[in-house]
C-alpha cells in the first residue's frame, strides 16, 4: 500500500456494540483536540476511520465514516438525521400557506449536562465538529481531554448514561445512523431477542435499499477501501441481523477485509435461564455465520464465558470498574479495540486490514481471541525491557474474550498474534546502556522497541508461535467521558508508582498492549458452547424457531461449532474428546 492508507467503514449494530462504539469515537475526537499534539505527525492516520466533509454553511465537518442500527428508544436526546447539515433558516422560514396553520411543538429530550459542558449543544447549534469548537475557543482542558476527577463525578455518569448516545462526544453524518422502528429497546416486551427476528430486518426490501443507499454514499467517496469493522451484539437479535450484513458484505464487496466483534455485556449469573438459553443460542448460530463469512471473527466481552452461568467476569489489577455497568465494561472493550486496531491504520504501514487477517486466519482458524493490559504495567522512570522482565512467567494482559480463563491468560498455546504496545517513548523503549556495560537480560540488549518485544514474546512462547509485533509511541488518549475507574497508584499520564496518589487528578491517556490471537482458549471457547447445548432439547424453546430459523439449522450449527473447536485443539487428549 506504501504511503496509502486505505479507509475503513464501520457498522455498529446493536445497543451494547454502540456503547463499545461510542467510547471508540470519543477517544479519537480526543486525539483529535488535542493540542500538545499539533506540531506533531500522529502515528496513527484519522483519515482511515473518519471522513471530511462541508456543512452547508461550508465549514469543515470530520465525522466517523459509520453506519449504526439500534432500535426504537436508543437516541435520547441525538437526532436520527443529526445537527450538523441541517439548514437552521430554512427550518425556521414561514411557510408559502397563507391559510390558517396550526403549529405543534414536541419537547425534544433534555440534553445530559455532560455534553452541556462538552460543549455539544452550542455547538450543534453552529453546525460545528467538537474539534473545531476545541479550535474556536473551548478550553484547552476539555479539548484535550483533561477533566479533573472532580469534574467527572459531579456529573456522575455511572448513574446519568442510560443509552450510549448519553455521551457521544462526536457528532455523526445523517447517513449514520438507522433506527430499527418495529422493535423497542429497553422494554418488557417487543424487543430483538432472536436471531431469526434480527434475521428478517435486512429481508425487508425497504430496511436494505436504505443499508445499500448508506453504504454506497460512503463507499464511493473513498479512494481505497481496506474494508469493514463490523460490531455487532452477540447476544440478542442483533446476531441475525449480524449474520445477514456480513453476507451481504461477503457477496458484494469481494476481496475487502471484514473484522467482525461480536460484542457482549457482562451477564448476570442469575439471569432467567429461558433468557439465558436464548442468548446462547443467538451467540452459536451468529458465531458460525459471522465467523464464515468474515476474514476475522472475535467475541469481546467481560464474561468469563458465553454460557448460561458465565462465572466472575476479567479483572485487571489497576482498574475498579463496576462490571454491571454497560458504560463502564464497553470503555475497557473500546480503548482495546483502538489498539488493536492499530496496524492497520497507520500511513507508512505495507500492512492492510486483510493482510492482518491472513497473518491470522490459516488452518481455518477465523475465530480469535483478544487480549488486553490496561493500562500497560510500566512503572514512571523505567524503561520497556525493565517492565517486561517483570512478566517473564506470564504476559500481563487479561482476557477480553469468554474463553473461560477467568481474565488471566496465562503462558496458553498461541498459534499465532498481532502484538500492539502503545505509549512508550522512543527513549524508553531499551536500555540505552553505555558503550561497554553488559546487559543483565536479553531484553536490555536490544537496540530497539521492536526488536524488545519480539524477542520478549519469543521468551514467553514456543518457536512455532509466529507473533508479529507492533510498537507506537503515541498513548491512548482517554477523553472526559472516559470512566475514572483507576487505581490511586496510576499517574495522570497512565504510569504505575509504588505510592498512591495523595490528590487523584485523574488519567488523561494510557499505556496499553493487546494481542490478537488464534490460541487454545478458543478452543475451550468454542468446545464450551457445544457441551452447553448438545445434550438439551431445544424443542422446548419453540419461540426461537417461531420466526424463520429451522431446528435443523440449529443442530446444523452445533456441529459447525464442534466441527471449528478441533481446529484449535492441539493434545490427543482433546481430540479424543472432540471425536
């Protein structure tokens, strides 16, 4: 691709796949405002993800090149059409009728505070992007993210963000977002809760024209399509209509990558286990479709698994996140995704989001898993291959994938990964020992970053574990709507130190390293969901059939599961067990 750099389109499909997206915008917006950052060439390119355009005013619009479909109720205060084309005159201009004319007004939803303060509401008064409200005169601390802890709980977001659109930060285009009308969010009853009601959305002519009409706007402005992000919830009906989109994907777009998140909240325990019996069921049959249909396939969730009782969900050393909230769980899920991520987006890179897939998807392994350490354990002062000697047992990163691990990853048998570490500098990257001192490991005789972590990871796993390494200087900005669920020991910039803050400021960015992987624990993933099911009798859930999928495509699938275990499974001992 040499200096090109392909863009990127993003479908978010679900109320808790927007969640995660919402937080992934955010983070970006924030790298955007910042203004520290100006004078200096990002690693990363915004142009992949984001898209400019003109108001009708002719000013200058960056908004995300994305495609969202959530259900009736899940907008609040954010308008379907969005703010940023509309014609103010023309909408306030008296009409040619000279008869009587009777006007009625709906209130509009109360605006949340937060994105008061944020600036939003002037601005989408003005037809303006956040970033250029950050430009014409908004303070530098909202702009770069730097909201002090104090600010942050007094507006108490863990109890005011009901729907993610409670804190989107960046404005969309009109041709964003589509609202499912037939189906509530939120309610008792009407609900997308099978795969086969979510199936049928994108067979209803009128709901596809529309997808085609918003895909092709923003297709065909771009120079080079790398592909498709694809988000979509797992567990509800959205998997369906998941399953139908990466079809569609598939037969119309050839040779473009499609990543597919199948996102997931953190369930409860005691869920009502009919509900819960339907949620496994929508999870298999759209980890089967999506993962055939995609170049890539990777369930993200907190949970430990994907069955009935999911057990204690990851945890992570530095952080005290409540795993009930959508709003707390989906920010960990975004600030790992815009890691990951990163490869493929980068100006300078010959690596393009499919190249990223096949460096992955041999043997017909799609489906993998992710990783992710946040923040990044490195202590203020030391250097890269210090932190990392710290963690020669095991990589200190916890699951984000329900492969049962219970957040801890251990040394597993890895096939192969994509390795992201993010905000280190290029002086702490080794250890720059004087010309003549010997080095004390391995890793402090390296000359670079790079060559650090390859040879870190070539420690930790066997030699047929083919690991491809990526290190950027830049950190991940966090934004204000970011949650401050960090530990006391973790400074501002996203360092550890070994005293607790005496004044917490608050963390504006992080450290992070993520892995991509094809490893065992998704073998025991998958393997799980089959021993879930294949000894119940799914006739007794006749409601999941009622709407188009057949029994037989339900058995169909868990075989197809069992079938895609095996090509994970490495020991005689399981391959005894898959037979």
């Amino acid at each position: 691709m040499g200096e090109q750099c392909g863009e990127v389109l993003t479908l978010q499909l679900g109320h808790y796949a927007s969640f995660v997206g919402t937080h992934w915008w955010n983070s970006q917006n924030s790298t955007f405002s910042n203004p520290l950052g100006c004078n200096v060439a990002p690693e990363i390119c915004s142009k992949v993800l984001f898209r400019h355009g003109l108001t009708l005013k002719r000013m200058d619009t960056y908004t995300p090149r994305l495609i969202i479909m959530d259900l009736k109720g899940s907008l609040s205060s954010l308008r379907e059409e969005g703010y940023l084309y509309e014609d103010k005159d023309t909408r306030s201009s008296t009409p040619a009728w000279r008869g009587c004319l009777t006007t009625h007004l709906e209130d509009p939803p109360v605006q949340k505070p937060f994105l008061e303060d944020m600036g939003m509401k002037p601005q989408r008064q003005k037809g303006e992007t956040f970033s250029e409200s950050c430009v014409s005169g908004m303070s530098s601390d909202v702009c770069s993210g730097r909201s002090t802890l104090s600010s942050m709980k007094s507006h108490n977001l863990e109890k005011s963000v009901n729907v993610w659109s409670d804190f989107l930060q960046t404005d969309l285009h009109p041709k964003s977002v589509c609202v499912v009308n037939q189906y509530n969010h939120g309610g008792e009853t009407e609900g997308l809760e099978s795969f086969s009601q979510g199936q049928s959305i994108l067979k209803d002519a009128s709901y596809l024209d529309d997808i085609e009409d918003r895909l092709h706007f923003f297709i065909e402005e771009s120079d080079y399509l790398q592909g498709f992000q694809l988000l979509c919830d797992l567990h509800n009906g959205f998997s369906g209509l998941g399953a139908q989109m990466a079809e569609f994907l598939h037969d119309e777009y050839p040779g473009r990558g499609i990543l597919t998140w199948g996102t997931c909240p953190v369930q409860s325990g005691e869920r009502n286990m009919h509900k819960a019996m339907f949620q496994v069921m929508n999870v298999i049959m759209g980890l089967v479709k999506m993962s055939s249909l995609s170049s890539l396939f990777c369930p993200l969730s907190l949970n430990s698994s994907l069955g009935r009782r999911p057990g204690p969900p990851s945890s992570f050393p530095h952080l005290l996140y409540n795993p009930a909230l959508q709003y707390h769980s989906s920010s960990i899920l975004a600030i790992a995704l815009e890691t990951i991520t990163a490869p493929y987006r980068v100006p300078a890179s010959h690596l393009s989001m499919q190249d990223m897939a096949e460096s992955l998807n041999f043997c017909g392994r799609k489906v993998v898993s992710a990783t992710a350490s946040l923040p990044f354990p490195i202590e203020v002062g030391s250097s890269l291959p210090d932190a990392l000697s710290s963690h020669l047992a095991a990589a200190p990163w916890r699951s984000i994938s329900p492969c049962g691990t219970r957040g801890s990853c251990g040394t597993t048998e890895c096939f192969s990964q994509s390795v992201v570490l993010r905000g280190i500098s290029k002086d702490k990257q080794n250890s720059n020992l004087s010309s003549g001192i010997r080095s004390s490991s391995a890793l402090h005789a390296q000359s670079n970053g790079k060559d650090v972590l390859q040879c870190y990871l070539q420690a930790l796993y066997p030699a047929y574990t083919v690991s491809i390494p990526h290190v950027f200087q830049d950190p991940c900005r966090l934004g204000p709507s970011f949650p401050q669920f960090f530990s006391p020991v973790v400074t501002r910039e996203g360092f550890t130190q070994s005293m607790q803050c005496e004044q917490p400021q608050g963390v504006d960015c992080v450290p992070m390293f993520t892995a991509l992987q094809t490893s065992k624990n998704v073998y025991h993933m998958l393997r799980g969901l089959y021993e879930e099911l294949r000894k119940v009798d799914v006739r007794r859930f006749s409601t999941f059939f009622s709407s188009g999928v057949e029994m037989d495509d339900f058995e169909e699938a868990l075989h197809q599961i069992r079938d895609l275990a095996q090509c994970y499974s490495s020991t005689e001992d399981e391959m005894e067990e898959d037979d």
